[in-house]
C-alpha cells in the first residue's frame, strides 16, 4: 500500500520552480520503474536516473545506452553508445542535462576505471553522440603519447542560466614523469562547439586531480560549486567545498574540509567523505559518506549557512553520547529518521529538508521532513515506500519545473502546501 497524500496537482501560472512556499506537499509517488515499465525487453535499469528540467523526460544508462522516457506520450527510446566511448555512470561521472532537454552531456570512466576521458553529447532530436575534445586516444589516461600529455576533460555540467556547457580538464605538467602533478582548468563549449578556457585553477586548488565529483550550479547560473579532495585531503590546506562566482569573478574556499569534519559527532567525524553537494538558495547542502567499515553511520546530511559561515548537522546526533549509544538507538528503531539517511532536496523556498532514509532490508524507504538550522519543529515523516533500493542510485534527487522529482527511482510530483 502506498501511504503518499493524493491530493491532486495543482495548475500553476508560473513554473513551478519560480514558486518558493515555506513549505511543500506531496501530490504523488509511484515507482519510476513501474510507470516506464519494459524498456529494450526487460523491465528499465534506471542508472542514475534524471529528469530533464521541464519534466517532459527522464533519462538513465541502461546496458551500454541511454535511454530516455517521455511522459506524454509514454514512449521510450535508448540510445546505443559508440563504441569507443565509456560513457558509464557512477558516483564520479554522473550525465547532464542542457535547459531546453534536447542534450546530455557526458564525461568518461577515468576516475574509475583511468580509462582517457573526453566531453560528449548526445542530441535527442537527430541521435547522434558527438565527441567534442576528441584528442585521438583511447586507453589507459595515465599513459604518455610520444611524450605529450593526455587531457582528461569531465564533470560537465550545464549552466541552467545560459545554456553553456562547462567541465573541467586536467593535463600531466610533465608528460614524461609517472608521478607527475596535474594542471586544472575550468572550460565552457563556445556556440561553435570549441572548447574555451573560463578559468586555469592550478595554482589555486590543491591538487593533483582532486575535483572528482560532479560540481553543481546555483538556479542564478552565476556560482558554480565543487569539492577539492585531494589525498590526504583531511590534512590539506585548501582542501572542501569550492565556489567559483562568475559575476564577481572570483574562486574561492568556502567550506574548508576541516568545517565539515567539526560539525560531524566526534565519534563519525573520521570515517566520513564529503560525496555531493546541492545548492539550497544562497546555501549548500553537502552529503558525508562513510569512506571505512569502522564508520557508525553510512551517510549524513550536513548544510552551510552562508550568511553566517556555521555547517550545521541538519541530524542532531547530540542524544547519542558515542558510537555505542547510537548503534543501539538503531537497533531499537531501524525505522527511526536517523537510522538509513540516503539522500535529499531542499525544494525552492522551503524551510525543511526532505530525507529518504532506508528501512530495514526489505521493507522499503521513507521521506522525512527536517527543519532547517533555526527554523523550530521536530523532524517528522512524510510518507512509507515500499520500494527497495537497488544499486545504480548515485545521482541526487532532481526537480523538474512542472512539480516531478525523482529521488532513489521513485516519481514523486510535489506541489505548495495548503
């Protein structure tokens, strides 16, 4: 049984996301895989799975394709990858969207597999992949050609402002030394499809190739947030939660990893990587992830306030005194809003944070409700899915602009409150 609040959609004069409530109700939920149903002759994969950002499609990887379902019609079509691009997706590599839907944007497996990484799109309309920084080589990146360096180019991301499609590319300094440091630039696609440099980061970011996980823009298009975790980054000056303001023309370190670690419980604030990073109005939103077996907790959810510069919990763990004591808390109430933190949005406006939290194996997930730093009120349960979660779910929620979000395979549609 589902346990979501029906309460039919509303009609809005305005995209939804021009709306900012304080507060958000569901409108729906079913499972993403039972809408789309069979895809290519078996029931859809829904590697990371994304909407597009007017809600007209979602996308995901399935086998070695993508594959996009459009909702008003109910049709479906995947794509075939060409052969010599490793377009997979995993928590490093995750696909983008352009703002008009007719684009997704890939970068390759080599914070995975090393493999040489290049930009590529695919084109909705005509199906065609293009390989935009095509360097003529395809192996292992950590190779030399004739002594010349091999660009990585990845982590593009789709200013939603502009239309302008930036990532970030890194080259050998010394082509010939096995452990030589890397550069790191930040570039954009000009309207003729070349790549043009926005902004050389070397000198600035400790390095080398520590910005591995997808950046993220403000909804303005003028900041574009990332995370420098180079090894050792716990240690390392310079090391968090970057901000480069294109408005200001400035790159600088707004959360340094030692914040983030500081506003964890002493006794989980070792095991834990920063993983993801959402905007929340002028505010972020940063996701922690166990990086050891000997960690208590497997992810958290911590959020920036940047008028004030304090990274609060959004998870008071303040009751439990150690590792033990929240251990037994789980053990007592699995079900508990503390218990399984999987990931979460904060929709435009609101004062409380949406939280999927696992329960137990085989009993689904719920969505939970916290309140913002400063903002009074308990955490309290939204809605029970009987959904189990399966592997391929590294992508965050998305939010379309006609009330869709996708979080951890499940359709919701979302509407202002009262």
């Amino acid at each position: 049984m589902w346990h979501a609040l029906l309460l039919g959609l509303s009609l809005f004069s305005l995209p939804l996301l021009q709306i900012t409530p304080a507060a958000w109700q569901f409108a729906g939920v079913e499972p993403l895989r039972e809408h789309i149903g069979e895809v290519a002759g078996r029931p859809a994969q829904l590697t990371s799975a994304k909407l597009s950002p007017d809600g007209a499609a979602v996308a995901w990887q399935q086998d070695l394709m993508t594959c996009v379902y459009w909702f008003e019609d109910a049709t479906d079509e995947c794509f075939p990858w060409p052969e010599d691009a490793k377009l997979h997706a995993d928590r490093y590599n995750q696909p983008s969207w352009s703002p008009d839907g007719r684009y997704l944007a890939y970068g390759e497996t080599f914070f995975t597999y090393g493999d040489d990484s290049d930009l590529w799109t695919v084109d909705l309309q005509t199906d065609e992949f293009i390989d935009h920084t095509d360097d003529g080589f395809v192996g292992n990146a950590h190779l030399s050609r004739e002594g010349q360096a091999v660009p990585l180019d990845y982590a593009p991301t789709w200013n939603p402002a502009t239309g302008e499609l930036f990532f970030f590319r890194s080259e050998k300094r010394d082509p010939l030394l096995v452990n030589s440091a890397y550069s790191l630039q930040l570039l954009k696609l000009t309207s003729g499809g070349q790549p043009e440099l926005v902004r050389d980061l070397t000198l600035a970011v400790p390095g080398p190739l520590s910005v591995y996980r997808p950046p993220a823009f403000n909804a303005e298009g003028t900041q574009l947030a990332f995370l420098a975790l180079p090894y050792g980054w716990q240690e390392t000056p310079g090391a968090g939660v970057w901000v480069l303001d294109l408005a200001r023309d400035t790159t600088e370190i707004r959360i340094p990893a030692s914040a983030l670690v500081s506003a964890l419980p002493a006794w989980a604030g070792p095991y834990m990587t920063p993983m993801q990073i959402q905007w929340a109005g002028d505010d972020l939103v940063i996701w922690m992830e166990a990086n050891s077996p000997d960690s208590p907790l497997y992810r958290t959810p911590l959020y920036f306030d940047a008028q004030t510069g304090a990274v609060t919990s959004l998870i008071d763990y303040s009751q439990f005194a150690d590792a033990d004591a929240f251990e037994a808390a789980y053990v007592a109430d699995p079900y508990a809003y503390y218990a399984n933190p999987q990931t979460g949005i904060l929709l435009p406006g609101a004062d409380h944070y949406w939280m999927v939290s696992a329960a137990p194996i085989g009993e689904g997930m719920s969505v939970f409700e916290l309140p913002l730093p400063g903002v009074a009120g308990q955490p309290r349960l939204l809605t029970e899915i009987e959904q189990q979660l399966g592997p391929g779910q590294e992508a965050l929620p998305t939010l379309s602009s006609d009330g869709k979000l996708v979080m951890l395979h499940t359709l919701f549609t979302v509407e202002p409150a009262g």
